[in-house]
C-alpha cells in the first residue's frame, strides 16, 4: 500500500508497534526446553490483548499465529511440539491485522551456547536489512535494495536465499512490489513516496536453495544449511524510511 492519508499512517503505526512489541515480548521468552508452540503462544497471548489477528491466520489459513522456523528451517515454520535446544537458531516472524492494516516483520534469536558460524550469520542478516534500508529512498529503483543486501551478505561470507524476497504490505500480506534480496536488472520498479514494503533478508550459511517440509508450510534449505531471517516493515520517503515495526 502507499499511505495517502493521516489515518493510514496512523493505523500503519499502531499495528506496527504492536508487531515490535510482540517480537520483544517472544525474544525475552524464548529458553531452551520450551516447545515451538509455547513460544508462539507468548506473541498470540500478547497480540490478542491488544486486539491484534494473525494476519497469516487470517489469509492463508495458517496453523499457527506466528512464523516460528529452527535452524535450517529459514520461513513459514509451523509452532508445535518441537523443544528448542541450546545453540538453535530460531526465526521469530510476526504479522499481524488491527483495524485493517497489517504489519510485518522478524528477527533471528541464537539460544547459547552461540557457536561462531550462527554469530557471524545473525550478525550478516541484520547488517544486510541496515543496507538494504540505507539504498531504500524515494525514486531509487527497487532492483537497488537487493544490490545492497546481496554485497553485504557476501561480504560476511553468507549467501541470500534467491527464490524469497521482500514485498509491498499494508491491506494484505503480500503486496506489489517484490522485492528481491539480490540485484536483478529485469526488477524495474521504481520506489515511490509512501510506499509500504517489508523488507527482509533472508540468508543461509552455504548457498542453498528452499525445500517444502512434509507439513505443507515450513520452507528449509535443501543442504540443511543454518538459515537467518530479518524484516522490517518501513514506509518509504525522501530521507531515511519510517520503520513501523521497531518496538
């Protein structure tokens, strides 16, 4: 969506504040020993107080409130019984609705002990997002967001994961444009002033391409490869873009 309206700044800014506050709230419970499900019950239990839907419930049908993926799951992970264990790296993914608007975003948590490979890893997917951010302005092309993503993951010596991207959000989940994490000359769009998109490396220790699990949702790397995860929804403008969703 493209802001047009004081109220849909607003709206924008009160479900994006709530997905941050989610996320925070999901990061300081997550422990060894407790199950998937009990992690994505922490965020559901948060969200609901305020309001808030599961914006993936709502459209796909998902099982589950929150994205919640482990080690070389990199996205859609469905919460269940699964128990975390020291060292895991877990991907947090949190959308959702309130009074018509939607949000977006994510962040990777490394469990101790945190082993030098998921470090550097963590460290690659929030410095690509910061990168990605900075090439992200009023009339640049959105081919540039994924340059600035591709050379500082490569630079941290992590590869993006080609086939997910990045994409346009507000009034649905995904929405024009997408935005890839790598440099793609055919990408032509141009980012405009109020443009809303989640932004949102997605990067693995090895190159790697996704594979499905057999529970119709969770994408992993095919090489079993430790997978991260960072997002953001921002808000395009001339200078630095409004990130909606940081707490």
């Amino acid at each position: 969506m493209t802001i047009g309206s004081k109220e849909d700044l607003a709206g924008m800014k009160r479900v994006g504040r709530l997905v941050g506050e989610a996320l925070r709230e999901m990061k300081a419970a997550a422990r060894p020993g407790m199950t998937t499900a009990e992690l994505d019950a922490v965020g559901a239990d948060w969200l609901r107080r305020q309001g808030a839907r599961s914006a993936p419930q709502l459209t796909y049908g998902f099982p589950g409130f929150n994205l919640i993926s482990v080690n070389e799951q990199i996205v859609h992970g469905v919460p269940g019984p699964r128990r975390l264990e020291p060292g895991d790296v877990v991907k947090i993914d949190v959308t959702a609705e309130l009074g018509g608007y939607i949000a977006d975003a994510a962040l990777t948590v490394v469990l101790p002990p945190v082993s030098p490979a998921a470090r550097n890893l963590r460290r690659c997917v929030r410095s690509a997002f910061e990168k990605g951010m900075a090439a992200a302005r009023t009339g640049s092309l959105v081919s540039a967001i994924g340059r600035a993503v591709d050379r500082e993951v490569r630079r941290h010596g992590c590869s993006v994961i080609r086939n997910l991207c990045g994409h346009g959000v507000g009034r649905t989940i995904h929405e024009a444009p997408s935005v890839p994490n790598y440099y793609d000359p055919q990408v032509r769009d141009v980012l405009t002033e109020g443009l809303v998109i989640a932004l949102e490396p997605m990067v693995s220790v090895q190159p790697a391409r996704t594979v499905e699990e057999p529970d119709g949702w969770t994408l992993r790397t095919h090489n079993r490869s430790l997978a991260a995860h960072y997002e953001h929804t921002i808000v395009i403008t001339r200078g630095e873009p409004l990130v909606l969703t940081a707490a």
